[in-house]
C-alpha cells in the first residue's frame, strides 16, 4: 500500500465562521508565530476563545502599476462573533468558499508548496480553471511533519 502524501479532491466547499481576520506583510513580518499569538490573545481579551486550525489566505493581486503583490491574511476561527473590532482586525461572520480544488498534504513543512502544485497541474490537465486564491488549514504538526489542507476556488463555480 502506497503511502499517499498528498491526495487530490475536486469539489470542496470550506465554510469558516466567527472570522477574525488580519492582513500580514510577509516582508515587515519576519515572525508568523507571534503575529498568531497576538491574534488569539486579542480573541480571549475580548471574552472569546479562538476555535480550530490556523487558517492562511493567500491571493495575488495586481497593483496601481499594475506590478503583482502577494496579500496573505491570516485566519482564525472564534466561538463569538466580535462586534467593534479595530484595525488591524476585521471580523466576519462566514467566509464560504464553494467548489474548491482540495488537497491533504501530509509531509514535511517546506514542502507544503506542493500541494499547491498538484493542485496547479491537476486543473490544468482537467481544464479546471482556477481564481488563483487559497485557503491553507494548518490541521496538525509535530516535530518537520504536518498535515494541511489546501482549498483553491474554481472559476466556474459548477
């Protein structure tokens, strides 16, 4: 029996709920551990508990001069949803992506991007094509291996 490291699924929908949600510059910010800890501290001063995996979306976008800039945002779930939040949090109460390219990647961390690889070659050869954002649920790690799940939308929403 083969060991599976990555398995492929073409049409999965993740719903998150209770989103507090906060826009990360991958150059300013050199340390991600500390950005979620601050994230789930700010959940718990506020009197909710932050609920499930570290979640990260990713998307390219074009900019005024039309140059393509990374956003990264992370994600994290509550048991509340928070009204008054302040910048550099935004709150939502659902985000829903449907009919998603889906991949469980279990391996190790710095090879992580090829999920989003097999995903990439997948829709390509499926002529799926896709809207180019994902969603990264960091499900578990222990020592080099975790186990993620990817979630790339599709432009056609079948």
């Amino acid at each position: 029996m083969k060991n599976e490291k990555i398995q492929i699924s073409n049409n999965k929908s993740l719903k998150l709920t209770n989103v507090l949600i906060k826009e990360i510059d991958l150059k300013e910010s050199e340390n991600l551990e500390k950005e979620v800890y601050q994230m789930e501290n700010y959940l718990k001063n506020k009197g909710a508990c932050p609920i499930g995996p570290l979640i990260q979306y990713s998307k390219v976008e074009l900019t005024e001069s039309q140059e393509p800039k990374l956003v990264v945002k992370l994600l994290r779930q509550s048991n509340t949803f928070l009204h008054n939040i302040r910048s550099p949090y935004n709150m939502e109460s659902v985000i829903r992506a449907r009919n998603c390219m889906y991949a469980r990647f279990n391996g190790e961390e710095s090879k992580l991007k090829l999920a989003y690889d097999k995903i990439n070659v997948t829709a390509f050869e499926e002529d799926i094509k896709l809207k180019g954002d994902s969603y990264t649920v960091f499900v578990d790690k222990n020592d080099d291996e975790i186990i993620a799940d990817v979630f790339m939308e599709r432009v056609d929403n079948e």
